[in-house]
C-alpha cells in the first residue's frame, strides 16, 4: 500500500505484436542496471501498477503472475524465448504471402491455436486476483461495442475475475490477424467478445494514470516508466488515399491502413495529454523502425534479430537517460 506523498511508479507497454521483444530487451537491461546499483527488488514491488496493451499485456502477466519466487531473470528470460521461438508458431510464415493477405480479407490471417496453446501452459489457472502487483490490461468488447479495463486491485471499483491466460488472449485478438477471444467471467459467467485493447488504447500510460489516481489517491507524484514498441515509418500517398473504400481501409496488403491509423494516433494523443500533467513524470522510450520491418507479425529469425539489433540501439542512444531513470527508481 502506498504512503501518503508517495512517488507511484506505473510500468506501461505498448502493444506491437513480435515487436514486444524491445521492450523485452529494454527491461532486461534495466534490470541489470538496477542490480548494479544493489536494487534487486523485483519488477513487480518496484511498480505500483503495470499495465500493457496486446503483445504488452503478454510482459505484462508474466511479469506479475505468481510464484513470488521466479526472479525478474528468469521471468525475462521465458519472455525472451517467447519471442524468439514460440511466436513462430503463432505467426507461421506463410507459402504464400498474397493468398495470405487476400485470405485476411475475409477472416483472421491465424487461427490463434497456438497462441492460446502457450497461455494455457504459461499462465495456467492463475487469475487477475493472484497477480502480484496492481495491473491494467486494456481490450474491446464489440458485445457492448465499449473499452473494457481488466483490472486487479482497484479497490474502489468493482472488477470481474478472469483466468489471466484469457486476459492475454483478449488483449492480443488483433483484427483482421487473430480471432476475437470469447471468454466468460469468474465472478458472474459473463460472455464477452474481446479484440485487442490497441484499437483504443495502444500505448496504456494514460489509462494507467487514471487508474493509479484512483488506487492511490494520496499519491503525490506519478512516474511512468512508458517503452514503445518501434514507431512505424508507414506513409500513404494522398491520391491513393482518397479513393479507397472499405476494403481499401482494411487491406491486409496494405497495413491494414485503418487499425495503424488507430493505433498510432492514439500513442501520439497520450503523449501530448500527460506532457501537460503537472503531477506526471513520464520516462518514454520509443525507437524509430525506418529501416527494417514494422509488421506485427513478422516473425522470421531475421526480422526478430533486427528488433534486438534496434532494441541494442534504443538502449545505446538513451544511455544518460536509463542512468538518471535508475537513479529515480533507487530513489523512490
């Protein structure tokens, strides 16, 4: 529980498919700069709240699912493989990438098999009430056509229970990639029909404010610890633009123009928001992708070298700014 004037720290995570493995490498490296230091509080006492949207809801659960006694290493290092090894069974490349676009069209690109596979091993039948820390996992739901917050401890407001392997499938139901996740409530057996939280909320620090504001209310300072995903480098030519319709918007052949639209503004909204927050300090760590792939699901071993190469090169050019973030978080 915080003090009262304490200095709340909230961890956010973009969403951003394959490319969660940068803000993967990102805190395995925070995490040895904080050891350095002789900080070796785990991820999930040093930060008030965590919150993730779609791939960062994923770092997210596993950063914060029980037993107490995995360390941050060993929870990095499963990530880490996670995205090195098993997202090439939920993203497989596919013979033929044209029949997979036109395919996309008409219905998810992926079946979402695997991916639903893997949260069952890896979050078992943990739920939101075992977390270990606050948490915030953005999603969808196009039943009531709302945003929907999963949250864990908000105590002054009432919150469904959900298998945190469900959470993690709700979150990453891209559309027009992965099916929208049916799943049911623990508290009372409500349906919904979730897609991922990116729609709406793809970098989460705002929501995670709100949020913290309302758990913590004698917090007199907020700090947040914001990583990107990769920004994408993606351009339209006007011309073209003024004559798509529908499926112009939603070509999978294309980026599926409306979904980057959304997601993109959205990051670029929240940050102009809690720039002019008087009681927010926000420590945001975002690299430009201009030259590699910004698919969200490219998960060919080279492009996933690529982001790790980009990952180095984010960490590299904020040297000074990592330094003064350890310092914060030795402080607070």
């Amino acid at each position: 529980m915080a003090s009262n004037n304490e200095v709340i720290k909230i961890l956010a995570i973009d969403g951003g498919g394959v490319r969660g493995i940068i803000p993967c490498v990102f805190l395995d490296h925070l995490r040895k700069e904080l050891n350095k230091h002789g900080n070796h509080t785990p991820y999930y006492k040093l930060f008030h709240v965590m919150a993730g949207t779609s791939t960062g809801s994923l770092i997210s659960l596993l950063l914060t699912k029980p037993p107490e006694e995995l360390t941050d290493e060993e929870r990095l290092s499963r990530l880490l493989y996670m995205y090195t090894h098993d997202i090439k069974e939920i993203f497989p490349k596919p013979k033929s990438e044209f029949s997979q676009g036109v395919k996309q069209i008409f219905r998810p690109k992926y079946n979402g098999r695997n991916l639903k596979s893997l949260l069952r091993k890896t979050l078992k039948n943990f739920t939101l009430e075992d977390a270990l820390t606050k948490l915030l996992i953005p999603a969808y739901d196009m039943c009531s056509m709302e945003p929907y917050l999963f949250r864990h401890g908000n105590t002054s407001t009432s919150s469904m229970n959900f298998f945190l392997r469900d959470v993690g499938l709700a979150s990453t139901a891209a559309p027009t990639y992965l099916p929208a996740a049916n799943i049911k409530s623990l508290t009372n057996g409500q349906s919904f029909c979730f897609v991922d939280g990116g729609i709406f909320c793809n970098d989460p620090s705002l929501c995670a404010y709100s949020f913290a504001k309302k758990t913590f209310s004698h917090g007199k300072k907020y700090l947040i610890v914001s990583l990107g995903t990769g920004k994408q480098p993606i351009s339209y030519n006007c011309n073209k633009v003024k004559k798509w319709g529908a499926l112009g918007w939603i070509n999978p052949l294309n980026h599926v123009p409306l979904v980057t639209a959304y997601m993109n503004s959205q990051v670029e909204s929240e940050d102009l928001i809690l720039d002019n927050m008087s009681d927010v300090v926000v420590y945001r760590f975002q690299v430009s992708l201009n030259d590699i792939s910004s698919e969200l699901d490219d998960a060919t071993a080279k492009n996933m070298d690529h982001l790790k190469g980009k990952a180095a090169a984010l960490i590299l050019s904020n040297k000074s700014k990592i330094d003064r973030l350890v310092k914060v978080l030795n402080a607070y």
